[in-house]
C-alpha cells in the first residue's frame, strides 16, 4: 500500500513525476485521468529540470496569459477479490464498492502555476473481514519562475484508504525516494500517508542546469497490529545535467535518504551518487540509464529474548557499499506506446522490516484500438531481499501482470474493465502462514468529468 519506496537513482527521484505521469496513457485522454487534466492550461512556465526518462526541455517561460479552469468528476466501481487474505492458510473473496468524487482547481499565469486536486470516497465491501471506509486523497503543487535563471516548485500529497489494492490500481511507475514500494503487498488494514517534494533548479546556460531537491514522506497503518511497519523518511540532494545535443543529456547527483520504521525500531541511511544520460535514438524511441553506488547504514533494535514480564534487546549495526543501476526503453507511435525498464536499489521493505535490496522489471503497452477504445497492458515483477543485520533471511518476490479496455462514450464520459493478476512468495516473513500468496482482480469503472474554464 502507499508509502513505497525505493532508495532509487536519485534523477528518478527528483521529478518522476514529470515523466512516468504519461507513461501508459494511450493516444486518446481519457476523461477524468491525469492526461485529459494537463491538457488544460498546460501553457505556463514548464520545469526546467527532469529526470533522464525525458529530455530535458531546457526553457524557461512561455508567452502566455493567465488561464484558469475547474474539472469536477464522479467515479463508481466494483470489484471482485477471489483471495484477499495475503499469505493466510484460509483465504476469502470478496466484493468491493467503490464511490469517488473529485474536484481539480488549476490556474496558470506567465510565472506561476498551481494545482489543487481533492477527492473523497466510500469504500464498502461485502465481506465479513472488511468495513465500510472513507478513502479521501489530496493533492497540491505549484511551479514558480522566480527569475529568468531560477525556478521553484513543490508538490504534495495525502492518501487515506482501506483498500489494499489502491497501490497496484494507482502506481504503474517504480519507486522513488517518495513513494511506496509497489511490488510488496500490505496486509489488511487502512493505510494512511504523506508525500513531499520540493525542487528548486538553476538554469546556468542553455544547456546547464543545477537543481536541489528536498523529500519528505510518511505512511501509517490503522486498525491493524502492524504499526512496527509504520515508516517515516526525509533526504535531499544536488544534481548537475548537461545537454551535449538535442538528442544527448547526462549528468552527475547525489541523494541521502533517512528511513525510519517503527519510532527507531529499525533505521537507515541511504547515500546515492548516481551518473545518468539519456539518448534520443529517433523523434520516437529513447533509451536511459543510470549507474552508482549506494553506502547504506542501518541500526536495528532486535529482541533477543522474551518472557511473560518483557523483552531484552539487542541493537545490530551495519554499514556496507552496493551498487545500483537501471535503465528504460521507451518507443512511441500514432496509436501505439510501449516502456521497459530494470533497476536495482535498496529500497524501503514494505512489510519487510527495515529495508531491502530491490530488483525490479518494469513494463507497459498501450494501443489505441479506435477513436473510442483503448487497450492496456502492463507487467511488474520485483525481488526483495532483506538488507537489514537481524532480516537477510527474509525474502518476498512479487509478479503482477494487468490488462484494461477503456471506452469514451464522450469527451467527459468513459468506462474502463481491468483484470489484474497478484502472486507473491515469501520466506520468513512475519505473521506470514501460507508460503504463496495469487489474488484474481476484477473491475468495472464508470468515470465521469465535467470540465469548466474559469477564464483568463
């Protein structure tokens, strides 16, 4: 569930956003989604600083007037779970409603643009293990241009949900310093998390860019007996990118990142230097990479003996160097749009305490069938590994594979049918019975969105 997340190349960790925000819409927005809200007032100062997975664009201001809009939408779905009891000897199915409203205000004037997002919701199920929730979720960002050569931005996020599966339903990207690790599944319960990034980049020339950025993160579990798994982080860093063509950029960054899990109960510090390029191989196809090496640090308090009157406790530190990597490929056509990328990264262990050592693979395909349909598809494959002194026996692998057709009736009006493959294994894992875990999803979304300019 939300709060994901990967000690990762920190040029993914910067402004993933930017980039893996497109990957997997098709050719045609669908009403309601990120892609048919960006088309709007999308004039504006654009960012100055991206990760690899885009070419850098390199300008500062547009030429444009302010512009404002507001896009309200409504969004109703069922689902059917044939197992949602993770890793239990008695698994159960079930049958989940789900009611989403939602509001984006947006305005965008020739220095600043900012974005508000807010959507509540009702989530009901009938099974016996489950009840009646609220799901609200939140967001905010803002993009300054404080100068010709300085620009500022911030982004923001909440989530509060006890659906297990939003993450899978929500997260299609890997992981960055500021989300959740999206190939480990969280037991039963309500998750409730926060998101912060703040960036602030220096255009020197142009084909030199400076940019320093800030994170912040937390993520909770209620009404569950999992709160050694709650997580909090902060890090931040530099990072230089040089535009060699319009086809070539790399560049040079470091990242820090602090993971704390359970109050101190088990600790990390991540150090990332990382060197990245990007390369246009044609005006459709590009590929990335980025490579470095990772220090970590951690610091676990392990209990060594219990009796009924308590618990003694042994503190375990480690210190040792890995090295991470990745790279995608990405290729785009008229109708057709297809990503893969690999990595490996210590990254947050999700249900594993403290962190791990994570080996991701990464793929996407979408086509658009006709002017009205679309199909989807996408596979997600990760291994975690326990990193920390006390869990190197602990290990989850995680194969979830989706496939989804979208119909516009209209520009504001769609229907969407998704099936989503889960299977996991683990070994020693806490509280874990069963040694495999397969859950069948299925769902039927009906999304409508009403769009309104509020002019200039």
């Amino acid at each position: 569930m939300k709060l994901h997340f990967g000690s990762f190349a920190v040029v993914l960790a910067i402004l993933t956003q930017f980039a893996w925000a497109q990957s997997g819409q098709g050719d045609l927005p669908q009403s309601g989604s990120p892609g048919s809200s960006q088309q709007q007032g999308s004039s504006g100062p654009q960012p100055v600083f991206t990760n690899p997975e885009e070419r850098p664009p390199l300008a500062l201001l547009d030429e444009v007037t302010a512009h404002s809009f507001i896009n309200l939408g409504m969004g109703v779905a069922a689902a059917y779970d044939t197992n949602v009891a993770t890793f239990a000897n008695q698994g159960y199915s079930r049958t989940v409603f789900i009611f989403s409203p939602s509001i984006q205000l947006k305005q965008t004037r020739p220095k600043l643009t900012w974005n508000v997002n807010a959507n509540g919701g009702l989530t009901t199920s009938s099974s016996k293990y489950s009840y009646n929730s609220a799901n609200p979720s939140a967001s905010a960002s803002i993009l300054y241009q404080i100068s010709r050569h300085w620009q500022a931005s911030a982004q923001y996020s909440y989530f509060y949900s006890a659906d297990p599966f939003t993450q899978y339903l929500t997260y299609t990207s890997p992981p960055t310093y500021n989300q959740p690790n999206p190939t480990i599944y969280v037991p039963l319960g309500t998750t409730e998390s926060g998101n912060g990034v703040l960036n602030l980049s220096y255009q020197i020339n142009s084909h030199d860019i400076l940019s320093f950025t800030g994170t912040q993160s937390f993520r909770r579990f209620l009404h569950t007996s999992y709160t050694a798994y709650n997580t909090y982080s902060w890090g931040g860093g530099p990072a230089y990118q040089h535009a060699f063509s319009p086809k070539l950029a790399a560049g040079v960054a470091y990242f820090f990142n602090s993971l704390d899990f359970g109050h101190g109960v088990s600790r990390s510090g991540i150090q990332q230097f990382t060197v990245f390029g990007s390369y246009q191989l044609s005006p459709h196809m590009s590929v990335t990479g980025w490579v470095g090496p990772e220090l970590t640090n951690t610091k676990n308090i392990v209990p060594v003996l219990c009796t009924p009157y308590g618990c003694f406790y042994e503190v375990f530190h480690l210190s040792s160097w890995s090295t991470a990597f990745g790279g995608s490929f990405s290729w785009s056509g008229a109708r057709n749009a297809f990503t893969a990328g690999v990595q490996k990264s210590v990254s947050d262990g999700g249900i594993l305490l403290g962190i791990v050592q994570l080996y991701q693979v990464t793929s996407s395909y979408t086509r658009q069938l006709n002017p009205r349909w679309n199909l989807n598809l996408g596979l997600l494959y990760g291994d975690n590994q326990g990193y920390s002194t006390r869990f190197h026996a602990q290990h989850l692998s995680s194969f979830t594979s989706n496939v989804g057709f979208t119909r516009q009736f209209t520009p504001a009006f769609s229907a969407t049918l998704q099936y989503i493959l889960f299977y996991q294994s683990q070994q020693n894992v806490l509280y874990a019975e069963a040694p495999t875990w397969t859950n069948n999803h299925l769902q039927f979304t009906l999304q409508y969105n009403w769009g309104h300019s509020l002019g200039r």
